[in-house]
C-alpha cells in the first residue's frame, strides 16, 4: 500500500505525540510494573542473581516498548489503517512476558560474566531484539 506524502507527515506527527503522551502517562504505572517484574525474577531466581549491579527503573518495564507499540498503533488507526485489534492485547501481553525474559537474560549474563561491559552490550542488544519483536507484532496487528 502506498501512502501519499501527506498520510506520511500525519503519521509521524501523531506517533511523536503519541508516544511523548504515553510515555508521561505510563511512567506511574512502569514503576509499579518494574517492581513487580523485579519481585517476579527474584521469586524464580532468588539469591543466584546479582541485583546489586542492576537498577530496576520504570523504563526496564517495558515501558518503551508498549509505548512505541501503541503509538504505532494510533497512528495507522490516525491514518486510517485497519488494525486486527484483537491481536493488541496478545501483542501487549507478550511484549511484557519478552521484556521479563529480557531483564532475566541481563541479570544472567551479567551473573555467569560478572563484565560490566558485556552485561551492557548484552543491555544495547537486548534493545535491538524488542525493536524486531515490536515490528514483527505490528506487522501480525496490521
């Protein structure tokens, strides 16, 4: 499907402002979801895991990831793009059970490693499979 220039700015426009609005929406409710997520790591893995090294803050949430999701999202509904709605709240609920996955990969590198630098890279690529995953959920959205 080609969208015309215009469809494009509108697009953008409301994913900008979409996703800024979210991100202040979502930020009280992220720093309960982080707390839980974190109670939920430590009640699987107890002690065996290095918390100290790590800050839990309302972005390790997933609080990004939901936010880019629905800001997409709105902006195809903006633009007039059916959505499969019923595949939203699949998508959010696994983009939450990912993100946890993805906060146990961290704290396990960073535990068998104990390198701060891998523990990052491991961090900054982690980043990089939620972009896929988000994409790939937009495209099964859409």
């Amino acid at each position: 499907m080609k969208l015309n220039k215009y469809l494009k700015i509108k697009f953008v426009v409301s994913f900008i402002i979409s996703y800024i609005l979210l991100i202040i929406l979502l930020n009280p409710i992220g720093q309960k979801l982080v707390i839980l997520q974190k109670d939920l790591i430590y009640l699987l893995f107890g002690d065996y895991l290095n918390y100290q090294n790590f800050v839990f803050v309302p972005f390790c949430s997933g609080l990004i990831s939901l936010s880019v999701y629905f800001s997409v999202i709105i902006g195809l509904k903006i633009i007039k793009i059916k959505t499969k709605n019923s595949i939203i709240f699949l998508s959010i609920a696994s983009l939450l059970l990912i993100n946890i996955l993805r906060l146990i990969l961290i704290l396990v590198i960073e535990k068998i490693s104990n390198n701060v630098l891998l523990t990052e890279i491991t961090h900054i690529f982690s980043w990089f499979f939620m972009a896929v995953i988000i994409l790939l959920l937009i495209k099964k959205t859409v």
